[in-house]
C-alpha cells in the first residue's frame, strides 16, 4: 500500500526510458502504424464508447413496442431520453478528441473542449475542475487535452476529481501553451502499459483496439511539438504536456545549475 508520505514518482515519456524500473537503455524506435490501420482502430474505438447507449436504446424501443402497462412505458422512456443523452455526448467529444472537427481552420475553442468533457461526465461519479482561458489554441493540443482527460479517467475507476489546468507561457498564438490535467481518487493509479503507449514504444511494437487511445495521445502530442511528463503520489496521477523547446531549456539550466 501506498503511504502519503511516500515521495512522487516522476517520469518523462520518451523511448529512452524502461518505464518498469526507470533506468536509461538504448533508444527504441517509435511505432509507425499505418494510416489505414491508425484509422481502423480509433473507429473501433469509438464503435466501442457508443454501442452501449445505442444498444439500450434499442432495448427500450422493444419495451415499447411490446409493454402497454404505463409505468413499464416511462421507464422505458426515461432508459432511450438518457442512453440517448449519453451517445450524443460521447460522439460530440469524440468528434474533437479523435476527429476532424474544426478542420477548416488550424485552432478549436477552448471553451468547446470544456464542454464536451462536461458532457461526458455528467451524472457520473466523476467531476471536472477546468481551469484554463477560453481561446482559440491550436487543434492539436486541444485534442491532446481531451485525450489526457480520457487517460486521467481511466486512472481513476471508482471516481473522482479530474483537475485540468492550461497556461499560456508563449503570447498569443498558443504556441506555448502548458497543459496539466490530473486525476486525484481512491488508489489513483496509471496503467502499467500507458507510458509506454504514450511514448509510441508498445509491448510487442503492437498495438489493439483497447491500447490505442493513450498511442494516439502519443502521436497528437509529438505532432504538436510537446513532451509529456507523468507523476505519481498518493491517489494522484498528473500529467504534463510542455513545449519541447521550453523543456529543453528547463532541463539545461537544472544541469548548469
């Protein structure tokens, strides 16, 4: 068991690092999926967030169908309004998080993100603390803030407070934009395989349906030019997404000093 006192675990995701025991070993080479592939499975992805709320709509559409007691018939309608509610919005943020929402133009409204993770957490056991500016940041680390909010839900299984935290350390353009998002509930913890997704080195150089949503964090944050960072303490998973380039600088000065 974990003790509070017990110091943070801290470890950068690259594929320089054996996230089982932290030591340094020879640079691995990140997986390269196939576009085709890529797409095939974050549809998977998605087919899999939905057809749970489809399916019970379908269930309750059968109760109506066949049931004429009125009680029966409001609970069946109460069953499609809120699966109904769910599927609507877990495509909405799979649109931005996975899709190609706002792809006419190279930033998405911060306050979009906001309030599709909102929605998929409402009614849940899980809440949202958002702390960031509402503005227009560019697409791709929108899309990582979303995904490292899925990442930080799954480490918290039995619920909790979600922290997400955006700071603009780089003018105006969002360029150096610094995301937190954190996850603080009962025994918080990281699956064992998701820093090396993130890092794009997979167990096995391979990657399935169930792994692929943290692999996909991965790629968005290398496409958007940022290094993500993981620590762990007692019921808290954080994770960090800096600039490459301001990290570097960071990690000079730290070795001159």
């Amino acid at each position: 068991m974990r003790s509070d006192s017990a110091p943070a675990r801290r470890y950068g995701v690259d594929p320089f690092v054996d996230f089982t025991n932290g030591r340094e070993w020879m640079p691995m080479t990140v997986l390269e999926l196939d576009s085709l592939d890529l797409a095939a499975l974050l549809c998977s992805r998605v087919c899999h967030d939905v057809i749970s709320p489809v399916g019970a709509i379908v269930n309750g559409l059968e109760v109506l169908e066949d049931e004429r007691d009125p009680e029966m018939r409001a609970i069946a309608l109460d069953l499609i309004r809120k699966s109904a509610e769910t599927a609507s919005a877990r495509l909405q943020f799979c649109r931005l998080a996975f899709g190609a929402a706002g792809s006419a133009g190279a930033s998405i409204d911060t306050g979009e993100a906001e309030k599709v993770v909102r929605g998929l957490f409402a009614d849940q056991k899980t809440q949202i603390e958002w702390n960031a500016p509402r503005v227009l940041a560019p697409k791709n680390k929108v899309k990582l803030i979303l995904n490292l909010c899925l990442i930080a839900a799954g480490a918290i299984p039995r619920g909790g407070v979600i922290t997400v935290t955006v700071r603009e350390a780089g003018g105006a353009s969002g360029d150096g934009l610094r995301i937190s998002v954190a996850a603080k509930g009962p025994n918080a913890k990281l699956a064992g395989h998701t820093p090396a997704l993130l890092a794009g080195v997979p167990e096995h150089n391979a990657v399935d349906a169930h792994a692929i949503q943290p692999f996909y964090a991965g790629l968005v944050a290398r496409a958007a030019n940022m290094t993500l960072h993981v620590s762990t303490e007692a019921d808290v998973v954080t994770i960090e997404a800096l600039p490459a380039l301001a990290l570097a600088r960071t990690e000079t000065a730290s070795a001159v000093a």
